[in-house]
C-alpha cells in the first residue's frame, strides 16, 4: 500500500473534485459490484481492475462463494480483504478467504485484530491497476471504521464513489452505541458524517447496510445514494452542532444485534475457517429442532417440540440469532435440502454453527390450531385467552390491543414460564411470521399457545377494532 496525502487548508472536496457525468460505468476495465445478504440487511464489495485482473473485496459475508465466482466470471484474482470496521452483526468471511484462498485481510489497527493483518491508516491507498481504494479514517460506530474512496486513475484523479461502511448510510447514518459509550460514538460520527460531506455531491455512496439492518433504523430500501442527495434529505446530516447531533443520536431505537459481543470476538479473531458440510440426521438426535417453513406448513404439522422461524420471512438469520443460544446444538427441519442449505448458510452468517445436520425423514404430526381476527374478537369478547403482542416497542407504541401484554418475540423463550398457568395464549405480530414463532416457543415449553396468521394489529385496527397508542410526556 502506497501513502497519499491530502494538505492541510484544502479539504476533500479540492482534493477530490469529481465531474458531473462521472458513473461507475463509464470505464468497461472497472470491476465493481454489490452484493446484499438477504435478511441481514448487509453489503459487500468486489473492487477491481478488470484489465490488471485483480480485485479486492470489502467486508465480506461469511459465504464468499458468491465473490470467488464473480471473480472467476470476470477474470480476476481477489488479491486483498479490505473491514471497514469489526463486524457486530455478522460473521466475516476474511477468515475463509484468508485460510482457504492464502488472501491477506487490511484493516485499521485500532480493531486490535487476533490475526495476521495489514493496517490500514487514514490517507493510504490500496491500488487494484488503475483502481485504487483511499483509506479516510471515520471513527463513530466504531473507533477502528475506515470508509473507503474509490478513484479510476487511468480517467481522473479523484473519486467517483464511496464505500461507507456503518458510517453514512442511505437515509440514516449508523449507530453510535455498540462499541463505546453512545455519547463519545455520537461525538466521534458527527465528525465522520461531515469529513464525507466535504465530497462532491456527485459522488456515488454504497453503504455497509441497506433496509432490514439493525445497525440504523431509518434506512431506505435503495442500496445507494450520492452525497448530494444525502446532503439534501438524510435527516443525520441536518445537524450543524454536535451537541444537537449527539442529542438526537446517542439513544438506539433498535434492540442491539443479537450474538454482538459473540460475533464481535469471531471477527477480531483468530480467524473462522469453513463448517462441516451439512448432512441429514436421525430426528432422534437430541438436537434442538428448527423448523424454517412457513408458518402456515408448521402450523398444519411439525417435529414435537420444533421451533418455526420461517426462512421466507424478513430477517431469518436476525430473528434466529435473537431466539437461539450459540452454543445450542440444531438440527434444521425443510421442505427440501436446498432450503435446509439456504438456512444453514443464514445461521452460520450470525455465528450459529452449532447445526448438527438436516431432519429427512421426521414425524410431523403436532398441530398448532391457528387463529383468524374473526376468532380473536371473539375470544377477546368474552376474556378466555392471553393475548400477547410480540412486536417490537416501536411498532406497539404506534397502537396496540387494549389489555395485551407486550412480550417481543425475542424474548418469549426466556420469558415463557411467566405465561405458564394463564390459560391459552394468543400471539399477534403484523403479518403472522413472529407470531408463530412465538407460539411455537410456547408450545415447546407446554404452554397452550395459538398464533394469529395472514393478519396482525394493523389489520385489527383497519377493520374498526379499538388500539391505543403510546404517547410519551410531551409528546
């Protein structure tokens, strides 16, 4: 890695101009692309110069398959694993890579990584051909996070994009609170966010984590932006003065990622190698249980004592991090092996690795009678059920049924004996996927529990039915 220095006085935006019709595709020998891990809501990188045939890539997923064939689909050898940051939310691929593939990992030297690395300092570059990676050191969500400005030289000096990491994200910026103390990360982001503002505004952003991360709350669904947009309508970027900054950033409206201090020390090392291939197993393995069919399939018939996360659902991998303990031994239970495979591949994304095989042949012979709202108004008229509400404290703050407990599907497994002896529980989410979740922790534990599908409390609302909402003090 080559130095390069940026002179005091003049800022990013004289060092990197960027003209206006500047666009990643512009030059065929640039290799860029974007890979997002379905239900964790995260982004990876594969950066390169097609014509020098090497490339590098940023922050990994734990399945690098999908950058080994991009790289031999283009021609081009994976030359360097580039962190932004330590991973809190998923398991990084950068040991596999290192270990199966002998590629060197970069990262900055404030993670206090257990592997051999190369460090990466505020001001350097990573040179791919012509493509080369500078280095702006952006402390905030971690004190380690690099971002990561991405310059064509062979058509201009300056950059054409940007690869942010958990620091600027689409619509939001990241969380401050899940390395240092939320008040000193906030103080640190707000310097972060405006060192980027000092870009051009047509450069291109590609952030760390797009919709569906815990690792910001106000995301968009677009998987990029530019400054400029950024500028002009990402809330986060409105504050001139950090104390305001640090007001409106320091308390998290999300629940922490589950496994964090877990997954935090797998990716600071020692490096995490690949997972026994998955196999089938006798149902008579002593293994707890995951059933990742859809809800209405487990409803209609399950493993005695199965747990239902559906795989189809949003945030699989998230939901099961948050319901499974790490060193609880799984066995998966599918419509078919591929989608044990693809369910595997999610646990093991958020350090579940604990899977001791596929059930292939199993009674599913346990029902789950489930309920319409037409059922549950009718139960609620006459005061025969618990009703509880798994939803987040957001989601419940907006409106909730009167009268229902607020219990989050998170955390129904370790609140289970709480509910046992008060009759049949109901529970209720917005669509039906937590909700059988939840009652299927119920059952498991022996508790009379019967989720509402295909409807939740918004569709309660909508039909007439009376919700309260949560108003705070001045608020």
């Amino acid at each position: 890695m080559e130095r390069f220095t940026v002179r005091k006085g003049i800022g990013l935006t004289a060092a990197f101009r960027i003209t206006p019709d500047r666009a990643a595709g512009d030059n065929a020998s640039v290799l860029f692309k974007q890979f997002v891990e379905e239900g964790l809501g995260c982004a990876s990188y594969l950066v390169g110069d097609e014509q020098a045939a090497e490339a590098v890539v940023v922050d990994p997923a734990y399945a690098i398959e999908q950058y080994l064939t991009e790289a031999k689909r283009k021609g081009v050898r994976i030359s360097r694993v580039l962190e932004t940051h330590t991973h809190a939310d998923h398991v990084s691929g950068h040991g596999r890579l290192a270990l199966e593939h002998d590629v060197p990992v970069a990262v900055h030297p404030a993670a206090e990584p257990d592997f051999p690395f190369e460090p990466l300092e505020d001001g350097s570059e990573v040179k791919t051909g012509d493509v080369c990676l500078c280095v702006l050191h952006t402390p905030g969500h971690r004190p380690e996070h690099c971002c990561f400005a991405v310059v064509d030289r062979s058509r201009a000096p300056e950059p054409w994009l940007v690869l942010t990491g958990d620091s600027l994200l689409v619509g939001d910026a990241a969380r401050p609170d899940l390395a240092v103390e939320a008040r000193e990360g906030a103080e640190g982001l707000f310097h972060s966010l405006h060192r980027l503002l000092e870009l051009n505004d047509g450069v291109e952003v590609y952030p760390g984590h797009v919709a569906g991360s815990l690792c910001g709350a106000g995301m968009s669904s677009k998987a990029s932006s530019t400054i400029g947009f950024e500028r002009r309508f990402n809330r986060k970027l409105a504050f001139t003065d950090v104390a305001d900054f640090i007001a409106g950033s320091a308390a998290a409206g999300s629940p922490r990622p589950p496994n964090m201090e877990r997954i935090v020390e797998l990716n600071r090392g020692p490096f995490v190698g690949s997972q026994p291939e998955l196999t089938a197993v006798p149902s008579e393995n002593g293994a707890t249980v995951l059933d990742v069919r859809w809800a209405g399939d487990f409803v209609a018939g399950h493993v005695h004592g199965a747990l239902n996360i559906p795989l189809g659902g949003s945030g699989f991998a998230t939901k099961a991090g948050f319901v499974l303990d790490s060193e609880e031994q799984v066995a998966l239970y599918a419509s078919s092996e591929a989608e044990a495979q693809r369910a595997a591949r999610g646990l093991r994304a958020v350090g579940l690795f604990n899977i001791t095989g596929y059930l292939a042949d199993a009674e599913a012979d346990e029902r789950i009678e489930p309920l319409t709202l037409d059922d549950l108004e009718r139960l609620l008229s006459n005061g025969s059920v618990e009703l509880v509400d798994v939803r987040e404290k957001d989601e419940r703050d907006r409106g909730y049924i009167p009268e229902s407990l607020h219990i989050p599907y998170r955390r129904i497994r370790a609140c289970a004996d709480d509910l046992r002896g008060n009759g049949p529980v109901v529970t209720i989410c917005e669509s039906g996927s937590r909700a059988s979740t939840a009652a299927s922790i119920l059952a498991a534990a022996g508790i009379d529990a019967r989720p509402v599908l295909g409807a939740g409390v918004g569709e309660w609302r909508a039909r007439g039915n009376q919700t309260v909402e949560f108003r705070r003090c001045g608020s």
